[in-house]
C-alpha cells in the first residue's frame, strides 16, 4: 500500500476506535433548531464481490449496512439536504438521516453500486478529482459520470483536482506557493466538474481527510459552502461547515459495528444455556 494510503487508512481506523469508545447510546438530547441532534454522513471508496484491499468493500458487506439502517428507521437523504440542515435554522431532516458519499470516482461505483442505487432509489453524493476521470485505467469516464448524474440520485462534487497531500505540499512550498496550489487544486477542480457535467459544485471532500485553518479559509474564500473530512463522528448544529465528519466504510465494518458508530443502543448477547432451553 502506497506509504500516504496507509497513513490515511491508520489515521480513519483510530478515529474510529475512539469514537466506538466513547460514543452513548442513544442521539443527545434536542438540537439547535429541530428535533435533530445529530445525524451520520458514511464514506467509501470502492466495491467489489472480494476485499482485495482496505479501500474495498464487499457487496456482501454493502448489503448488510443497508440492511442494518432499513432495519432500524433510518433514511438515506441527499447530502445536501445535510448541508441545508446545518445552514438553515427552519430546515428539518428526518429523525434518523444518514448520508452516503463515495470518493475518488472508482469504476465499481458505476458498475457495482449504481444498480444498488436505482433498486434503493437511494441518494448518493461522489467525491471525484477530475485528474483521473477518463485518464486512470481505475477511474470513471466523464459518459459514465453523466449517465449517473442522469438517473437523479448521483450528485457530483469536487475531491480537489489530482487528490494532494495538502501536509506535504504545504512543506515543499513557500506559503505564498501554497496558496496559489490549493487554490488551483479546488477552483480547477470545481471548474472542470461544472463545465463536464454541468450542476453546482460547492461541496469539497478534503483528501486523506487533512485540512488546516489555511485551507478552510481558502475554500470559503472560493465558495464552498461545505467541506468533509475523515473524523469519525456525526454531525451537529455546531459542527464547522468546512470541516463536517464522516464514518470511514471499510469491509470490517459490521451491522454491528455500524450500529455502535450510529450510536444504537447494544442488544445483549444471550448466554448460550439460554438459548438451548
């Protein structure tokens, strides 16, 4: 695995273990301005029938995450409607919302997830860096983007232009250097997602989830009204537009460990001498 990947994956992965730690029960008491007090936006990046990698996540397992939020009252929103929420004081969402997002533009989300999609009749928000589409043999084509964006429930928002490691650049660069980078990095990509698909884009997924109060400045001066990272918890009336949590899916991630990220209540395990009578 590439050495930033890893980094990437390791960073998520303890996030979410202190939030499995220190997560309650049950949603927090009454939000800011509706019956709402928090609500989950969930993350990933590719599918396949067999989990050849950490970015991957089994059909199989796709499937039973569904399965899980049906099961206990969830509803899949748009996340915009997420965005609208968290902006407007007279928005309202459903009790139990959740938002699914995918980023990078792999292939399998054409192939794989976009039937799930149509069959759900699910809204789905990609992260996509347009240096890849129609280029990297992994990635979508600007037609298969299209053709998603056509069916209504894929909404197409920016991943950045070639997916830097903002922390290294920032490093290798002077500060006025950097500027100019991330600022191209963000309206470049934004620029070519409107002129190749058409839409609004105005939403930005950080890579590798790393951000710093330089780059939120910058992308609030560009006009991205909200932007998501990797830290792995739900979203409330006070989280900071520009830097809104998200759960990393990966294949280890069970109903039940999904459930405990949701913030479910456990069902107690039954002791076997019980089960037997």
């Amino acid at each position: 695995m590439h050495r930033a990947a890893a980094l990437f994956l390791l960073v998520a992965i303890v996030s979410m273990i202190v939030t499995l730690v220190a997560t309650p029960s049950a949603f927090a008491a009454q939000g800011a301005h509706d019956t709402v007090s928090a609500v989950a936006i969930l993350v990933y990046h590719r599918f396949s029938d067999t989990a050849d990698d950490s970015m991957t996540v089994r059909v199989s397992t796709f499937e039973a995450q569904l399965r899980f939020l049906k099961q206990h009252g969830y509803e899949i929103v748009p996340l915009r409607a997420i965005v609208t929420w968290l902006r407007d004081p007279n928005a309202t969402l459903p009790p139990k919302a959740v938002a699914l997002t995918v980023d990078d533009g792999h292939e399998s989300v054409y192939q794989r997830l976009m039937p799930i999609a149509q069959r759900e009749k699910m809204p789905i928000t990609l992260f996509v860096y347009p240096s890849a589409i129609s280029n990297a043999s992994y990635a979508m084509t600007w037609e298969q983007l299209r053709t998603l964006r056509a069916t209504g429930l894929f909404d197409v928002q920016s991943h950045t232009w070639w997916h830097p490691n903002f922390h290294v650049e920032r490093r290798r660069q002077s500060p006025a250097e950097f500027e100019l980078f991330a600022s191209t990095q963000l309206q470049h990509s934004r620029e070519l997602i409107e002129s190749r698909l058409g839409g609004q884009v105005d939403m930005l997924a950080w890579p590798f989830g790393l951000y710093d109060d330089d780059l939120v400045r910058i992308a609030g001066k560009l006009g991205y009204v909200a932007a998501f990272t990797l830290n792995a918890q739900r979203v409330k009336p006070s989280s900071p537009l520009l830097a809104l949590p998200r759960f990393l899916m990966v294949d280890d991630v069970t109903p039940r460990i999904l459930g405990r990220l949701l913030g479910e209540p456990e069902t107690p395990s039954v002791p076997a001498a019980e089960v037997r009578r």
